[in-house]
C-alpha cells in the first residue's frame, strides 16, 4: 500500500511541476467551441443542407442545355433517278459521310403538380433544421463543458480538503504522542488517530485520481492535451445562490422552451418537411407541363432537302405534357412511404416537448434543492470549524478524547465538502435548467 500512495504523491507532485493552464469557464467555453469537431461536423452538415435548398430552388428555372456531336457514316450509294434518255442517273440526295451537329436547348417547368415548390419548400425546411441542429450541437457542448469544469473545480476543492484533513490527522498524530508521554493519553488513542490516518491517506489517493480523471475529461471536451494541468479561475456565484429567486414558473418555462430551444425548432421544422414532402408525392398525380425551345446547327441539315455538306440552322419550339397513365402503384408507395415518415415525425415532434418540459421540471427542483443545501451547508462549516478548534484545544489540555478529535475531524470534511458540492451542483442545475428551457439562445 505504500508503494501506491508513493507513486500518487510523485505523480502529483511531477504534475504540479508542468506549466498550470489557468482558466475561466468562459475562456474554456470559447476554446471548446473553436476546436470542437462535432460543430465543425454540423457545420458542414448545415452548409450540404443548404446547398440541396439552392440545388431544388434551381429546378424552378428555365434549364440551358447544349451539346455538340460528329459522326462518321458508313458509305451506302446516293438517292438517285433515271431520266429516260441519260445514260446517267439524276442525283437528287447526295450522301455526306461525315455529320457535325450543335444543339443548344431550353426547358421551363409551367406546371409539375405543385411537386417542385413542395420539394423546394421542403428543402428550405431541411436546410433550416440543418442549422438549428448545429446550434443545438452548441448548446450540448457548452453544457457539458460547463459541467465537466465545475466538475473539475469540486475535485480540486475536494482534493484541498483532503489534503488539509490529512495534515491536521498528522498533527493529531503528533499532539497524541506527546500526551502519551505525559501521560494524557492512551496508546489506543494513539492507534486510532493512526488508523484514522491511513484512511485519510487512502481517500487522498482516490481524490488525486479523480482529479486527473475530471481533468482529462475537460482536456478532451475542450480539444487539449489530456495531460494539460488546468486550473479553474471561475468561482461558483455565491451571491447569486443566496438571492437567488424563481422568477419564471414551471409552465412558462415549458413554453419557453417549446418556442426557444433549437432541437424542439429543428423538430417541428423537420414535420413542416415532411407535410411538403407529401405534397411533393401527390403531385406525381397531375400532369407535368413544360415549355421547351432548341436551336440546331448542323452539317448537314436533315431539315433541309436536299442534303448538302454545308452549315445550317433551324430552331423549333412547344410545350410538352407527361403524365403517368399506370405505373403499377409507384405514385400510391411513395405518397404512403411521406405519409409514414410524417407521423413519425409528428410522434417525435410530441415526444421531444414531454421530454423538455419533464426537464425543466427536474432541473427547476434541481436548482432549488441546491440553493437550500448552499445555505445549510455554509452554516454547517462555521459550526464544524468552530468545533474543531474547541476539540482541539481540550485535546491538548487532556479534556477531550481522541474519539472527540476525530469525529470533529470527519465533520469539518464532511462541511467542507458538502459546500463545495452544492455550490458545484447549484451551478450544474442552473445551467442545465438555462438549456432545458432554452433561455441560452435567447441572446444569441
């Protein structure tokens, strides 16, 4: 066991030899958000959903299309009659062997059964939830950075408090020997307050553990090193815990949340989508009309008779009507398969605001819960500090037993701690109340 807490001392002392990065939650929330590949991934995302929106816009416009062609005919004799008394037929098509053609050509979309404006919308709609999705992404990843740096900051105050819990056991250690020589205690005083000792040493092993753990977690949410030394700045709001009040109720942050949040946004825009979308399938229904124009340029002509091996041009337009007469329920699939996938959507689009207002009913209690252990936990302190010097100074005096010193002891850490912890979670609910109702995108 000793070789364990050697080698945690060593690897704590080796990390406090590295340079310390110092930050604020602010500053780790920028650095996060700059390196994060998730909304780099949603970004782009976003800028392909966008692209398919210009894409589907586009099929609303007169369409251009050119192309050119040679070909090499194989030689077949010309069309030809005989006059009577010639001796030589009378060409009337000569064969030109080699063909050239241009074509430029036109195409624009008069009606197509509503279906190009509903898969445009569509498009639009997709795009839209493309970036709300991205913004979202941005909100999980400051949340959980937010969480996993006042993480950070309790395992660090944690570790203090061993550390101190530790040398005040050494120093009980200490005082015990010395009343044992006078006389004043027991060597089963003595064996306690050792006892006690080793588990304080113990739980110093865990918590140097747990820091490196809660460290390496925001090192890896923040795009660092994962043996980067961090050092939180910020400081849990402690007068806004104690002034704290609910401003908002519970309903009114539920409907803040159904208007504000950025996933639930997506969500609905997502339904909009698909309602286009089953439009956009009952549109194969009706007849496709379009208007269509094309110039030739070609050598030779096939309009022109007879042939000759020379350049000429000629041009047409119309307009063109398609409809599908039977396509063995093709049209009746794909209008079920938009209508399937729209009450899926709706089904989720229902789901998801159960979910966000249970959050922001879970996380409202949260926060209060927390504020009440800040304000009992911080009176507790001041009683257990208050505790500990008197026990101490009896102990010295050989008035208070070593049961008395290390119960004292326990306390104190256990006041300590409890603070930090509510100050922490106090500040993990706040935030994750501020993202289950949405209230984080209200200045964006």
């Amino acid at each position: 066991m000793k070789w364990i807490l050697i080698a945690a001392l060593l690897l704590s002392t080796l990390a406090e030899g590295q340079t310390i990065n110092r930050l604020t939650l602010e500053e780790a929330l920028a650095i996060g958000k700059a390196r994060s590949r998730t909304l780099r991934a949603s970004a782009a995302r976003a800028e392909g959903a966008q692209a398919r929106a210009e894409e589907a816009n586009a099929s609303l416009l007169p369409s251009f299309r050119a192309d050119g062609s040679y070909r090499r005919l194989s030689d077949v004799p010309p069309f030809a009659v005989r006059v009577p008394g010639s001796p030589v037929p009378f060409v009337i098509s000569p064969i030109v062997l080699n063909n050239y053609a241009l074509h430029a050509g036109v195409q624009q979309p008069i009606f197509t059964g509503f279906k190009l404006g509903s898969n445009v919308r569509a498009a639009e709609l997709l795009a839209k939830a493309a970036s709300l999705d991205r913004i979202n992404d941005e909100s999980d990843l400051v949340l959980a950075i937010t969480v996993a740096y006042w993480t950070l900051h309790q395992t660090r105050e944690t570790r203090r408090f061993v550390d101190e819990n530790v040398a005040r056991l050494e120093t009980y250690a200490q005082d015990t020997e010395n009343l044992l020589k006078a006389g004043m205690a027991t060597r089963n005083d003595l064996l306690k307050i050792q006892v006690q000792l080793s588990n304080a040493k113990l739980t110093q092993i865990d918590a140097v553990n747990d820091l490196q753990v809660a460290m390496m977690n925001l090192n890896n949410l923040i795009g660092q090193e994962l043996q980067t030394e961090i050092e939180p700045t910020s400081r849990p709001r402690v007068d806004s815990v104690e002034a704290i009040e609910i401003v908002s109720s519970p309903v009114s942050r539920e409907a803040m949340a159904w208007h504000l949040r950025p996933d639930l946004q997506a969500m609905q825009a997502r339904v909009d989508a698909s309602e286009a979308g089953v439009r956009a399938a009952k549109g194969n229904w009706w007849p496709q009309i379009f208007f269509t124009g094309n110039y030739y340029y070609s050598r030779p002509n096939p309009r022109y008779m007879p042939t000759l091996d020379m350049w000429r041009d000629t041009w047409d337009i119309g307009v063109s009507v398609q409809m599908d007469i039977w396509n063995w329920g093709l049209t009746s699939a794909q209008i079920q398969q938009a209508n399937a996938s729209l009450l899926a959507n709706r089904f989720m689009y229902e789901q998801m605001k159960e979910n966000a207002s249970l959050e922001v009913t879970r996380y409202g209690l949260a926060k209060r819960r927390a504020r009440d252990k800040v304000a009992v936990s911080a009176l507790a302190i001041s009683q257990a500090e208050e505790n500990v010097r008197t026990i101490q100074d009896k102990y010295r005096a050989g008035l208070a037993t070593s049961t008395e010193v290390l119960d004292a002891s326990v306390a104190l850490l256990q006041s300590r701690t409890n603070y930090s912890g509510a100050l922490v979670e106090f500040e993990v609910a706040r935030a994750r109340l501020t993202r289950a109702s949405g209230e984080d995108q209200q200045h964006e």
